[in-house]
C-alpha cells in the first residue's frame, strides 16, 4: 500500500489485523521525505481471521484506505503464478527460468513459451511448456502481438518474462500486462546498443558488466527498476568469457527480480519500484 504520509498509519492497519483476530508475521514500511508518501507491505496469518477472505479487501478499503488516499492490493500467498516467457536466440535466462520453476523453488508455472524464432521448441518440449513460434516483421508485429496477447489470456498468464526477446514489444501489449511485463537487458545502455553488446565493450576495455531487469514501460528500457547486480571484469577476459560473465549476471538478475514480483514484494511509484525485503 502506499499514500500521503501521515501519522498512524502503520497503527490504523495493524489495529484493522488485530481487531479482526489476525497474527502480523511481517511488516516494513517506509516514508519518502521528497514525495512524503508512506509505503507499507504487511503479511497476516489468516487462520481464524473474523473476515472471510472475499470481504477483506472490501472491509479494508471501507474502513482505512479510502480515508487515507491509499493505493493498495490484496494478495494470498497460496496463489500460484502462471508465466509466459518470451525470447529469442539467446537461452541462457529460458534454462534458468525453467529449471527454477521445474524444481519447485518459485510459486509458479510456466504457461507458454514464445519465440520470434523456431530454435528452443526442444527445450520447452523437454519441460513439458507449450512452444509458439511467431515470426516478427515490420509488417507484421502489430498482427501477431495481438495473437499473442490473446493467447497469453486464453492460458491464464499473470506475468510477462521478456527472457532476452529481441523485439520491441508494442503499447497494446504493454497495456495489457501493465506493471506484469518485465525485461532484462545488459547494463551498458545506452553506451553499447546493437546486437553485439559485449563485443563493444570488450572493444571499449570496461572495467564492469552488469544487468538490469524492470517492468517494460512504453518508453524502451526505461521501465521503473526492479533488479540490478555488476561484476567485475579485466583486459584478461576474452569476448567469450565476457559474454558468458554477463549471461550469469543477466540470469541471476532477472531471477532475482521474478522472485520479488512471485512474492509481491514490489511497489511502482511513478518510474520507481519499491522492493520490500
């Protein structure tokens, strides 16, 4: 939740679990002195909780949020997430992303793949994923994105995982999914654009490589940030070795990032994310 700063907040809402019989397991808040907002996550045990979980969201705005300006959101930790991921030649985030959730260490599924080539229909098959293929031109992106968008609603997706997908994604589908779209791409933009980015850099002799990962925005890799990690690099280091450094770094950044929205610890405000611990 999130509104204009003022004082009882965090007591009116704990006051509100209380009463009704909840147990607070964790709670964070923080106020931003630029903004004066106020920003709170809290996770309650629902065992014999005096609203019934459909009411709560209702009893809540009822009672606090609509005499505090709150924006707010109520979710179940029992909810299990359905992804489609999205991608292109590169690999190395899909075999992350399906390994993770094969082995059970997010609440989530993997409803579909898509990709703009052909060539990773074999790894969703051997993960049991459906596989799309669409072909993407300048003539015919708008056409298959609506495809896409309807495909994505017939399975049932809550998030988008634009895994290295080396396609501008348009606003229709952006606004399909707002604030559920979210991209990962290496931390050198925009000093090295293209296609070849760590050839550029290995070029360029950088010190540092890096990736980001935010919710996709229709202003391009400008999305509020969710993730970021770097590492160090040397004139030791090869373009290939370069490459594979930056691959890790762009995985375990974009997983970093899903595991935050999986657990609905992040907050956008304006082009930021608040991430709760």
């Amino acid at each position: 939740m999130h509104c204009p700063d003022a004082k009882g907040l965090v007591a009116a809402v704990t006051e509100f679990i209380a009463k009704n019989n909840g147990n607070v397991l964790a709670l964070e808040q923080h106020v931003d002195p630029l903004a004066h907002e106020f920003f709170m996550r809290v996770e309650w045990d629902l065992e014999n909780f005096a609203i019934p979980d459909d009411k709560i969201g209702d009893y809540f705005d009822t009672l606090i949020a609509k005499r505090n300006r709150m924006t707010w959101r109520l979710h179940f930790s029992n909810e299990r997430l359905r992804l489609a991921v999205f991608v292109s030649k590169p690999s190395h985030c899909l075999y992350d992303i399906l390994s993770r959730v094969q082995s059970d260490e997010w609440q989530a599924d993997v409803a579909l793949v898509v990709s703009n080539h052909p060539d990773h229909a074999s790894i969703a098959a051997s993960y049991g994923v459906p596989f799309h293929h669409f072909p993407i031109t300048k003539d015919n992106r708008a056409a298959q994105e609506q495809t896409q968008i309807a495909l994505c609603r017939e399975h049932g997706v809550d998030l988008v995982v634009l895994a290295r997908y080396m396609i501008i994604v348009g606003a229709p589908f952006i606004e399909a999914f707002p604030e559920r779209m979210i991209n990962i791409h290496h931390a050198f933009l925009p000093a090295f654009i293209g296609a070849k980015p760590y050839h550029r850099a290995y070029e360029r002799g950088v010190k540092l490589i890096g990736a980001t990962a935010h919710y996709v925005t229709a202003d391009l890799d400008e999305g509020p940030i969710i993730e970021q990690e770097v590492n160090r690099v040397s004139h030791l280091d090869s373009i290939d070795e370069l490459t594979r450094k930056g691959f890790d770094v762009e995985k375990i950044t974009l997983a970093r990032a899903i595991r935050r929205h999986l657990e609905r610890k992040t907050l956008v405000f304006g082009n930021r994310v608040i991430v709760f611990n």
